[in-house]
C-alpha cells in the first residue's frame, strides 16, 4: 500500500508538470499561428489546450482516487473523470468544428504563411510534447488513467511533426492548400478522438461490462472451484479506471454460514488473478434462484423466487 501511494504521488508529480508544458506551448503556437497565417499551427494548439484538459482531467482523477468513500460516495469519486471525459469530448469536437470552418475558409481565400515561424514553434511542440510523453510513459504500464494521458501526448507529438513537415514542405514548394489540408486531417484525428472517448465514457457511465471481459470466462472459472455448483445473475462493472466490481449468486451445497469463508476468499483470488476483479460481491445460495440464467431478469420480482430485490 505504501508503494502505491508513493507511485501515485510522483504519477501527480509528472502529470502537474505536464500540464504546465501544455498551457505554455498551445499559448506560443497560438500567438504564433495568428501572426504567420497557419490554421495548421492554430488549429495544432487548440488540440493541444484540448490535451491540457485531458491532463486536468486525468490530475484530478489522480487526487480524487485517494479520497477514502464515504457515506454519500460509497466508491468514493472514482468516476468524476468519466464525466469530465464526456465535457471534454464536448469541447474537443466544438474545436474541430470551428478548425474546419476556418480552413475550408482558407482553401477559398489562401493566404502566404511565415514557415520559418511555424517549423521553429511546431519544434518547441515537438519537444514539449514528446518530453510529456516520456514522462508518462513509465505510468502507462500500470494506469489506464495515466495510459490515456500518454496516448494524448503521443498524439500531440505527431500533430506537430505533420506541422513541421507541412512548413518544410511550403518553404521549398509553392503549395497554398497544403496548410488548411493538414489543419483538416488534424480535426479528423481530433473527432476519431473525440468519438472513442465518448464512446468510451458513456459505456461506463451505463454500467457496461468492462471492455476485454467476458462474464462466459468468468462464469466457468468459478464454477471449475471445487464446492460451487454452479453460478447465475453476474453483474460487472468498472467503478475507476483500474477498478472493477462483480456480484453475483453462488450455488453451493448446504452447509454453515462459516464454511463458505474458505470458498469465497479463494473465488476472490482467482476472479483477482485472472480478471482482474478486485470489488468481488458474492451471494451464496443452496439452489438456484429464479431463471438461473447467467444475466438477471431486471422484470423479475419476489413472486418470481429471485432472491433478491431490483
């Protein structure tokens, strides 16, 4: 426990100052972009503010998932970021938008860009953003909070070599629309984004099982420990982005109330182990209930002998 505090304190540590490196970076190429006519370079910097965002989300995430839970929070604030990813899909595409508005302005109405000035800031994004990478990436293997940081770094990284490219590109060859066509591709990354997080957030918030886990799996894997007759009405979840909840009804043969302690803590390792699972609610039973399917028939009721109430 001790180790994983102070692993989330310098992860804090390390998305603070990344956060820092892209507030000062979109505010040069955005300065920048306006006095040397580059949608490109303008429209580079508001993806990164967007990224700042993603970073402030993901910092916060990283305060609030030390908060202990409380009597009106029972799993604490673990999904705060999920919501806050749904606000910044909003803003990120709102961005996109108004990016592509103004560079299909400019293929009709092309203006002379100062190359020079967008290859030396899209060079300062080059190195912040791939400093904010590195920094991010030793989390990643462990935080999908922090992997989701990382990737928005990653990408930030090659936004900017496009922009270095495109200004390379124009200084040696007269190409007016090479600007707004790059300004254009980059929205396109921004709403693929944009889509894949709300997609994402909005799963969650609707209680979906988590992605990669197949309750068929898990169903077998505890029906394989020796003394479980079988398993029916799982339900799985994710309460953060590194925590996952299950509950379920175990059928076992009858017996005291104390001897299911052994069976359950060896069901909590295994579905730990191999699922990753670690919130584990069990409900032992000595018959089925209900349908016995593997889901839960959210019309049933006590007449129907579900054993429990929805």
């Amino acid at each position: 426990m001790g180790h994983n505090h102070n692993q989330g304190e310098a992860m804090g540590k390390r998305l603070l100052f990344s956060m820092v490196l892209n507030l000062i970076i979109p505010a040069a190429q955005i300065a920048g972009g306006v006095v040397a006519g580059s949608v490109a370079l303008i429209s580079d910097a508001v993806h990164n503010l967007g990224d700042f965002t993603a970073l402030l989300v993901a910092y916060l995430a990283n305060k609030a998932g030390k908060r202990a839970p409380s009597l009106r929070h029972t799993f604490g604030l673990k999904r705060m970021e999920v919501f806050a990813a749904v606000i910044n899909a909003a803003l990120l595409g709102a961005s996109g938008v108004y990016i592509a508005v103004e560079a299909i302005d400019r293929f009709a109405r092309p203006t002379t860009v100062a190359t020079g000035l967008v290859a030396l800031l899209a060079l300062v994004g080059i190195a912040g953003n791939g400093l904010s990478a590195w920094l991010l990436h030793k989390d990643s293997g462990h935080s999908l909070n922090a992997r989701g940081a990382f990737l928005h770094m990653l990408g930030d990284l090659m936004t900017s070599v496009a922009v270095l490219v495109g200004a390379l590109l124009m200084r040696f060859v007269k190409l007016p629309w090479l600007d707004p066509a790059l300004s254009l591709a980059i929205v396109a990354y921004i709403v693929f984004n944009c889509l894949g997080l709300l997609k994402e957030a909005v799963h969650v918030l609707m209680n979906g099982t988590p992605r990669g886990l197949d309750l068929k799996l898990v169903k077998s894997a505890v029906e394989a420990v020796p003394g479980v007759k079988g398993i029916h009405y799982l339900h799985a979840w994710s309460m953060g982005d590194d925590s996952m909840a299950l509950t379920c009804h175990v059928v076992v043969p009858d017996q005291l109330v104390s001897g299911t302690e052994a069976l359950a803590r060896t069901i909590h390792k295994k579905l730990l182990f191999l699922f990753g699972i670690d919130h584990p609610v069990l409900q032992f039973e000595t018959g089925v209930c209900g349908h016995g399917d593997l889901l839960c028939q959210m019309a049933c009721n006590a007449d129907s002998g579900c054993g429990h109430e929805h």
